[in-house]
C-alpha cells in the first residue's frame, strides 16, 4: 500500500510538540511550553509545517518536514555529515537537524530567516555568486549517500514523466538514450539546486535549506540544474531567456575555475525535468513549449 506523509498529526502542535519537546530542548538549551503550526508546502510525498515554538518567552522556530517514505534518515544523516565538514558557517551552512523520528517519518530541523536568493537577483545579480561558492564547498565535500542518482535514475524519471505528460513522450526516447551513454562518477550532488533554495542573508552564511534529494551522481548536473531555472525565470519575469545572464556569470565566477561544464544531456535532463513540473503545474503553454524545445536543442548539440 502506498504511504503518505502523516498530515493529521503534521498538523496537530500539541501532538507534535508532545514528541519533540525533548530534542528542542537539547538543542535550543530551553522547554518549549507552547507551539502553532503552519503549513508551508504539501504534496503527495512530503509536507513541510514551520512551528513557532513559546519557550519561557523566547521565539523559536522548527521546520518539521513530513515524509511519505524513510528519506527523512538520509536528509538528517547528510545535515549531520555536513554541519561537522565546514556547513555551520561562517561561509556555507545547511540547517541544523534537531531530530529524526522513524515512527512518523519526520524530520525536524532549525528555521533559518534570511533572504531567497530569488528575491534579490533582479536587483543584485552578483548575489548568484554566493550560490556558486556553496554548491562548489558541497562538491569538494566528504559527502557520502547509499542514495544514487545517477544515468539509471534519470532514465526512470524520463520514462515515469513522459507517461504522466505525454506531450513529452516523442522527445523521451532520444533523451533517455544520450543519459544511458552518460558515465556516473558518484561524486556528491545536490540533485535540486535553484534559485529558491538558497538563502543569502547579509553578513550570514550563505545557507542551503533543502537537501531531500542529495545523492552520489555528476556534479555538472547541479550546475545545469541552476542555469536552467535561471534561464526559465528570466523568462517569466522579463521575457527575455537570456536576462538574467549577469546572474548566471556570476554563479560560475563564484564556483570558480574548477566548474565542470554539464554536457548537453543533463542539460537537456533538467530541461526535461522543469517541462514535466510546469505541465504539472499548468503554466502557460509558452513555457512548458520553451522548455520541451531547450530539450531538444540541447539533446541537438550532444
């Protein structure tokens, strides 16, 4: 039988405060009293419920991520393995995990405030460079997962959502082959590195928040991964694919020198992969036709 995240004890402070009381305390040195809890995102998979926590009259925050599977014990083991490798500041930083409950697939970690990078990039586009510099400290990581995400991964997903879109079943064959002639180097990936998952607050670490994807594949996926959204959003906002290019230089000089560059398939992968989620999410036809053609174009030039 399928599982789903727990949502009606997601959703329940007083429960959910009742489990978590004891590993708050142990991390923030204080007993929680009282909670609220909203939530910020659901899908079939996963919930995410930020809970603002009363602890004797000081504020704290928790993001409780709810899963529908055990992926919530790789995320906390990742946080963990990061935080002692150089991710708790004052450079790059991923959120703290304050605890893993494996009854209700839960995973609950500090609330960080600060700035999206997205928010800021029309008006500061050398911000991307911060992004740059943590995906490149990731990268360079001692960062191990029994999670693969690899050539054999990316064909499945091919496969899986052209059968949920088929208006991209014509171009999945071609795709799925170029991945399948892809080497995988196991190196540590992020896997789902964009725009709206880096914060950059001012004179902060430059934080990840969400690491529920990482794995072991080829790093070059993470930067295609990025300029694509970059390319997609300058798209949305100005109308123009390449507005945002100041953005994307930026990004690379904050990488540095040893940026791999991403071949046209994974390029041509990450195109595939946003064309199925604004189908899902019904964006204008313009859109989701700009990212099937970048497919193809891509899959052109291999």
């Amino acid at each position: 039988m399928k599982r789903s995240p727990r949502s009606e004890l997601a959703l329940d402070p007083a429960a959910v405060l009742a489990r978590i009381a004891g590993p708050v305390e142990a991390w923030a040195g204080i007993r929680p009293a009282r909670c609220r809890a909203r939530l910020l995102k659901q899908t079939e998979r996963r919930l995410v419920v930020r809970y603002d926590i009363d602890a004797g009259g000081r504020p704290l925050s928790v993001i409780g991520k709810w899963f529908a599977t055990d992926r919530g014990a790789l995320v906390a083991e990742a946080l963990s393995l990061l935080r002692k490798s150089g991710f708790a500041g004052p450079e790059t930083a991923v959120p703290a995990p304050i605890a893993y409950l494996p009854d209700l697939r839960a995973l609950f970690v500090e609330a960080v405030e600060g700035m999206l990078l997205r928010v800021v990039l029309l008006a500061d586009p050398s911000a991307a460079a911060r992004a740059g510099a943590w995906l490149a400290a990731f990268h360079r990581a001692p960062f191990t997962s029994s999670r693969s995400c690899g050539p054999e991964k990316q064909v499945r997903a091919v496969g899986r959502w052209a059968s949920e879109s088929p208006a991209l079943a014509p171009i999945a064959p071609a795709l799925a082959a170029a991945l399948s002639a892809l080497p995988d180097p196991s190196r540590p990936v992020h896997y789902d590195y964009y725009h709206s998952q880096v914060l950059v607050p001012d004179a902060a670490p430059t934080v990840v928040l969400d690491l529920d994807e990482a794995g072991l594949g080829d790093p070059a996926f993470d930067l295609a991964h990025f300029e694509t959204h970059l390319e997609l959003l300058a798209l949305q906002w100005l109308g123009d694919p390449g507005g945002l290019q100041a953005a994307c230089d930026a990004f690379r000089t904050g990488y540095g020198d040893s940026a791999p560059e991403p071949p046209p398939a994974l390029r041509a992968f990450a195109w595939f992969k946003l064309a199925r989620n604004l189908i899902a999410r019904g964006a204008p036809p313009s859109q989701s036709r700009y990212a099937s053609e970048a497919v193809e174009r891509n899959l052109a030039s291999a």
